[in-house]
C-alpha cells in the first residue's frame, strides 16, 4: 500500500499516456540516430506542475550529460494501475524503466518479466551507498532486479494544539498502546465534536493498518514461509480489542466508522483530530489540502515499540531490454533520484523555491557519507518545524522495519471487515473474526 503521496503533494502511479497508445510503451533497442533510447514511466502528471517542471528539467540535463541517450517519458495519473499492471507486462507494453511498488518486485521476477540486473549493477555509482534493506526488496534468490528510490515508514501524526488543550504534554507523545487509549480518551472528552484517535476500515486500508498495528506489537500477518497466515495469535486479538474498547468502551473514535484516508485527513485538517496512524508525506498534505497547520502537526514512532510497516517504491527493468538500454537505465536512474542533495526527489534548494516542504522525516534511502551529505543540504533547506518530527526519527532507530505481507492487497481486504467489524459492531466477536479471516488468507496464499 502506498502512503498517499507521489514524492511530495501528489500520489502517482502509472500506465502508458493514451498519445502512445497505438504503440508498445517498451522501445526496443533503437539505436538508428546513434543513441540508445529508453522509455520511463512514472512521470509526474501535467497537473502536478511543479514536480512535473522538476522531472523534465532533470531528464533534460541527463541528456545533455548523456547525448548518446534519449529519453522518452510517459506520463498517467496513476502511475501503476494494478487492474492493468499485470495486463501490460504480459503483452509487451510495459516501458523500458518502469515503476514499482516494494511489494510488487517478487512478483515481477516471477512472473519472468524483469531483466537481471546483476552484471550491470557495479556501473550504478550510488547502489552501494543505499540502504541494504531497501536493495534487499528488490533481490530475489541472490539476484539483483531493481533499484530502490523512495522508503516511507509508518508512524502517529498527533495534534499538539489538542493535546495541550485536553491537559497533555505535546512533547511526549503515546509510547503504549494503553497510553495512546488513555491519550485519545482525554481528547475525545474536550466534546464539540472531537475524536481522539481515528482509523481506516474500509477500501483495504483498514487491512493495511492493521498489518500496521500488528507489526508495532510484535506480531506477523503471514509465516515466514508465506505459507499460513499468522493473525490469530495474541497480538492480533489484542488489535481489535483495543479498536473495539477504544470505540465501545471510551468513545474516542466517534460515531462515525468505515472511514478511508480522505475523510481521516480532514478531521485531522479541520482540528477535530487528536492521532492517527501516517506516514511522513500525510503532513504536507493536511496543510496544503486539508487546513491544518504545521506548527500543530507532529509525528511520533509506532506505539507498542517493536515493529513499524514500511513501504516505499524502485524502478525495474524489462526483461526485453537490450544490455545498452539497461545500462542506458541504471545511469538514468542515478541522474534523476539517487544523488544526495541533488535529482528529483533531493533537490531539497530547488524544491524550497517552489515552496514544496523540505525537511520531513522520510526514512532514509542512503548510508555514510552519501546520507550525511543528504541531510546537510536538507537541514539547510528546511522549511517546516523539523523539530516536531524528532521524536519519531529517534524512536524508529529501535523499530523492526516490515515490509508488506505477500499478496498485500488481498489479504487486506479480508482484514478489512474484521476491522470493520469491531468498529461498527458492539458485540462483536473478536475470535471469531479472526478465525475466519486466518481461513480465508491461508486460501489467498494457497492459490499463489
């Protein structure tokens, strides 16, 4: 699942601009002009325009470092559209550089439509300065197939202005789940219309948080053999029950249940808010679309402190791409998104000019002296109260980072209407629902 954004206001995914349509997206090797050419995708769309003038400033100046290269890139809002992922990379239509979700990289490879990055890796001049845990997503069986470019983990956003209203300190957010119950219960009690703590139920994205507050309490959603599912357990009862208690129990979470991220984000917005469950990128967000303040707006760790979701996403490579275009590839992606301080995403004094926020506490993607060279010039840019977002770079420092279960988006919508359930239902069964979703998500994985 992704958090919600494409890089920083816009979320994006992609598919083939309909212009291109009566042709393949992937280019072959065409080399006729004395230049290898190479399709991309995941260009920002024409009305995010900012990011849009970013991208095309930045392939503008790789083909003038590179003139041997030409650059062809699509555009389409989203940029990975999973009705018709699948669809184009078994027909041939899938760009030569293409966009991926972390979860989608195994998949990918086994499905045979990935080329080996392998051989080629050691002329990417930054891989070896990229976190081994994000290269790791995109290894399988030892072999190299994609590069990583962004990293997202979850955290709690929370109100600092409603937390020192209802008598809390701002500067200690909930480290438990007990206290965020205690926290959430104490705001929700300031009435007119004030809700401590909300959460997602529906759209898979009550599935996907909860995998969230699964893994902050040590707990797994799939075996490590990605076999059995691993919901029934403890952990995951001790989810829902405090979901229901916190609805039921404390009214916290108001009346009003099956929320998705939209209707999540403009409470927090509008100041009716107390906490919920984010990533980084949520907060330009409520600011520029939603009403809300930076000033007011922190993010703290996962409560619970064991484990925290991450996600993110890479560019692969089609399997149909000649060794030029995939070395053509490597050297485009190091130009546009891996270089400190610099590129599409670490232009941090370009984006500052164009009143894009700078300074949120992305997860880093480098190491050493490539990620100290990356904060510098980001500190030296920022443009938001960095100081409200230390409390979470500090505390995930001792979080497990989780990627998503196989089969993410299945499994979620099974564990949405458990979710769902808890939270519209005073009475309901929490074994039970447990057991049956264990049932259906053992099915899920036994059919992959």
């Amino acid at each position: 699942m992704r958090s919600t954004g494409y890089r920083r206001t816009v979320a994006a995914l992609s598919v083939c601009s309909l212009a291109l349509a009566a042709s393949a997206c992937g280019s072959g090797d065409d080399t006729a002009s004395g230049k290898t050419r190479i399709t991309v995708n995941c260009m920002p769309p024409k009305s995010a325009k900012v990011d849009r003038r970013f991208f095309e400033q930045d392939i503008a100046s790789f083909e003038k470092q590179n003139p041997d290269i030409d650059v062809v890139a699509h555009d389409a809002f989203p940029c990975q559209d999973p009705k018709t992922f699948d669809a184009k990379l078994a027909g041939g239509q899938m760009e030569d550089v293409f966009y991926t979700y972390f979860t989608d990289a195994k998949h990918v490879v086994d499905i045979n439509q990935a080329a080996d990055l392998t051989p080629y890796v050691k002329e990417l001049k930054s891989y070896g300065t990229l976190q081994q845990q994000l290269r790791d997503i995109y290894t399988v069986d030892g072999k190299i197939y994609g590069i990583p470019r962004t990293g997202y983990s979850m955290g709690l956003i929370y109100n600092k202005r409603l937390f020192a209203k209802a008598g809390l300190d701002p500067e200690q957010p909930p480290a438990t789940w007990a206290e965020l119950r205690a926290d959430a219960k104490r705001i929700a009690a300031l009435g007119d219309g004030t809700v401590g703590y909300a959460d997602y139920s529906a759209q898979n994205q009550g599935g996907w948080h909860f995998t969230a507050e699964l893994y902050s309490q040590g707990g797994d959603v799939v075996s490590a053999d990605g076999k059995k599912a691993t919901i029934d357990t403890p952990e995951g009862r001790a989810v829902l029950r405090n979901l229901h208690d916190m609805r039921w129990t404390d009214d916290s979470m108001g009346s009003k249940q099956l929320l998705v991220i939209n209707d999540v984000q403009q409470m927090m917005g509008s100041g009716k808010l107390g906490m919920y469950l984010s990533a980084p990128d949520n907060i330009p967000i409520l600011v520029k679309e939603k009403g809300g303040d930076y000033k007011d707006l922190a993010l703290a760790p996962m409560p619970g402190g064991k484990g925290t979701l991450i996600g993110g996403d890479g560019y692969m490579v089609n399997k149909k791409a000649s060794p030029d275009q995939i070395r053509a590839g490597l050297k485009w992606l190091d130009h546009m998104f891996l270089r400190p301080g610099a590129g599409f995403l670490g232009d941090y004094a370009r984006a500052k000019k164009a009143d894009a926020p700078v300074g949120l506490p992305e997860p880093r993607l480098f190491t050493g002296a490539a990620d100290t060279k990356d904060q510098q010039v980001k500190k030296a840019n920022a443009n938001v109260p960095v100081e409200n977002y230390q409390a979470f770079l500090d505390g995930n420092q001792s979080l497990t980072m989780k990627i998503e279960p196989p089969n993410a988006q299945q499994i979620y919508s099974v564990l949405d209407g458990a979710v769902s359930a808890v939270l519209t239902k005073k009475d309901a069964d929490i074994d039970q629902l447990l057991k049956d979703a264990s049932g259906k998500i053992d099915g899920i994985l036994a059919r992959s």
